[in-house]
C-alpha cells in the first residue's frame, strides 16, 4: 500500500513539474498577468493616488469593493464563531481559590456559589501557575508589538502593510496576553461586548466612507470627492481615504482574530482556556 | 571594514548551520531545542552586526539610526528566542514527556 501512495505522490509530482515548464518565466513582461492593467498601475497609480505603495492603491482604491468584502467575510467569520461557539450556560462545577491561604475550594452544587472579591477569586479546573518568565517577558514585548502593529497601519499606503497584518499583530498580541497569563486576564481588559462593538466599527468605517462619499457627489469608495472634510493638499485625498479605510480593516481584524481565539479555546464560555 | 562585515556574517551564517544541523541531529525534544533557542539567537546576533557595519560605510544621520533600529530586531529576538524555548521545554515537561537517556540505562 505504501508502496502504491509513493508512486502516486511521484506520478503527481512529476506532472505538477511537467505543468510547470508551461509557466511564463519569472518577469516575463509579456506573461498574461502583466498585459492587462498591471502597466496602467504602475505607470499611474501615483499620478492617479499619489500613494506611493501601489499595492495598497490597487487593494483599496481601484479594488476597494473587493477589499470591503474581504473585511466583511472577517466579520462574518467572527460572526460565525461567536454564533457556533458561544455558550452561555452556567457550569455545573465551580472551583474558587480562597485568596489569602491559597486553598482551592470546589463547588459540586450548581445553585450555590461564592462571592467573588477579596476574599475568593475564581479558579479554573485546569489551572497552573504562568510562568514568570514568560509574563515578565510578554508584559515588557506586548507593548512593542502593539506599537509596531499601529505604525503597519498606519503606514499601509506608504510601505509595505496595512490594515489585515497590522490587525493581525495587534490581534495576536492581545493573544499573546491570553497565552502568558490566562484568559480570564485578557476578557477583564477587554469586554466581550467590546470586542463585538470593534469588530463591527471596522466594517462600519469602511462602509461608511463609502457611504459619505456618495453624499459628497462621488461614487461608492471615490475618495477624491473628501477633499473638503480632510485638511492638507487635495492631491494626497485619496492616500487619505486609504488611510481611513484601512484603520476600520484593522480595527475589525484585530478583533475577530481575538473573538475567534477566545471562544475556540474556552470552549465559547469565555472563562478558562488556555 | 569589509573585512569585518564578511567575518561577521560566516561567523553567523556557521552557527546557523551548526544550529540547523544540531536540530537534524540531536537525539530527542530537549536536546533538539538547545541548538535551536541557543545557536539562532547568537548566529542573528553576528548576521545583523554584521549588516549593521556594512551599513555603516557613510557615517551619516541616517545611517546611523538604521543600524540603531538593526540592534533592536537583535534586541527583540535576543528577548523573545529563549523564552519561546524556555515555554516549549516547559510545555514539554508537564506534559509528561520523559528525556532521553542512552539505550543500555533505560532498560
């Protein structure tokens, strides 16, 4: 039977390389790809956008309905998550840690519970002590890779990044947070609600400029018709635009990633995972 | 100077190899994250010096701050490597996963 699998694996692989040979070579101005409207980006996207990363011109500005899509699907696959996942039936079980002797208390019956506070602190059925280590060194990286994360967005239309890997970073950082403390950390700081409200406002914003740019007298995502509600030279209008529209990306990436991260490793109750 | 850039980056470039034949070769999980958390920090260390000086050859402002921010990323993987390592071999042992000894002890 191995034998068989090997020689399939072979006989696919050697046609995939056969197939290969037919491709047009690396930079190959007359390749399909590069005949269409690849010249007309490269020669007038600054003219046109005064961009100077025209990756992110194309992906927002001449293709900013696809992009607006793109971002919905990312809310609609938090959505999704959420709607599978979440449960919000209480657990049978609880356990508490009685805080100034470390004893760890367990609840069999599901009606009586603990008041929370200075005396008891809740306590998950898996818990171990975060290392020092590693909350020592994520409390001092966090902040940096959310620095870093903001300055991806915010330099999306002049270098290489924007609005999906600057969300990304951001959003795995708060990850990160959940992974070196526990989760119970990161859903204190940020609100579940919260979260549902961001991964809306982004999808919101990038709709919206689309929206205010119909009532300026454009077409949907035309950015040049916002000259008059932004400052600074009408040239560089629709480098704004771009601006604008991949913040409201990021800010829906960043949390739908941590949406989908919380409910997948709590098993959508949102109180102890990983 | 150039001297020095070449001797930087084949300093680094053999640990990367020593680091990458480490992890082929060694015999089980622990051993094996040695040569990976070890050898990579140092060789990045030696590679992004090295580029750092050959960035150097106008001393200017600006280049400068790009050899600055060159020692950051060191700063940052010389932070985030061993503790990545450190978290692995620690997931290792409470998982349970015994280390290896040679053969003739085992049994």
């Amino acid at each position: 039977m191995r034998v068989i699998a090997f020689i399939i694996v072979c006989l696919t692989g050697a046609l995939l390389l056969y197939g290969t040979t037919e491709f047009p070579d690396w930079g190959d101005p007359k390749s399909p790809a590069s005949l269409h409207v690849s010249n007309y980006y490269i020669e007038k996207t600054y003219e046109d956008t005064h961009a100077p990363n025209f990756v992110t011109a194309v992906v927002t500005d001449y293709r900013g309905f696809d992009t607006m899509f793109e971002t919905a699907v990312i809310f609609t696959a938090g959505l999704g998550c959420f709607l599978l996942l979440r449960d919000f039936r209480e657990k049978k079980e609880h356990y508490y840690q009685h805080i100034p002797t470390g004893v760890i208390l367990h609840l069999k019956d599901e009606k009586k519970s603990l008041p929370v506070g200075k005396e008891f602190g809740y306590m998950d059925k898996e818990w171990v002590p975060p290392d020092l280590i590693n909350k020592t060194v994520c409390r001092i990286l966090i902040p940096f890779i959310q620095i870093y994360a903001l300055y991806v967005v915010a330099h999306g239309d002049y270098s290489p990044g924007g609005g999906f890997q600057g969300g990304v970073i951001f959003g795995s950082s708060l990850i990160l947070l959940a992974i070196s403390y526990d989760l119970k950390t990161l859903v204190k700081r940020i609100k579940e609600r919260l979260l549902g409200i961001f991964a809306a406002l982004g999808v919101l914003i990038y709709a919206g400029t689309g929206v205010l740019c119909l009532f300026m007298g454009g077409n949907f995502l035309d950015y040049g018709k916002l000259a008059p509600l932004l400052p600074g030279h009408s040239d560089h209008i629709r480098a704004y635009g771009m601006l604008v529209v991949e913040i409201g990306v990021g800010i829906a990436v960043m949390a739908v990633m941590t949406i989908i991260y919380i409910n997948i490793v709590s098993e959508g109750r949102h109180d102890e995972g990983l | 100077m150039n001297i020095i850039v070449i001797a930087l980056l084949v300093f680094g470039l053999f640990f990367f190899l020593a680091g990458a034949i480490g992890i082929m070769r060694m015999p089980d999980f622990y051993s094996r994250l040695h040569p990976a958390g070890k050898l990579d920090t140092l060789a990045t260390l030696a590679m992004v010096m090295g580029l750092a000086v050959y960035n150097l050859n106008q001393i200017t402002l600006g280049t400068i701050l790009i050899s600055l921010k060159m020692f950051l990323i060191v700063f940052f993987v010389s932070l985030a490597s061993p503790t990545a390592t450190h978290t692995i071999v620690d997931a290792g042992m409470r998982a349970g996963l015994r280390h290896w000894t040679k053969k003739k002890q085992r049994g």
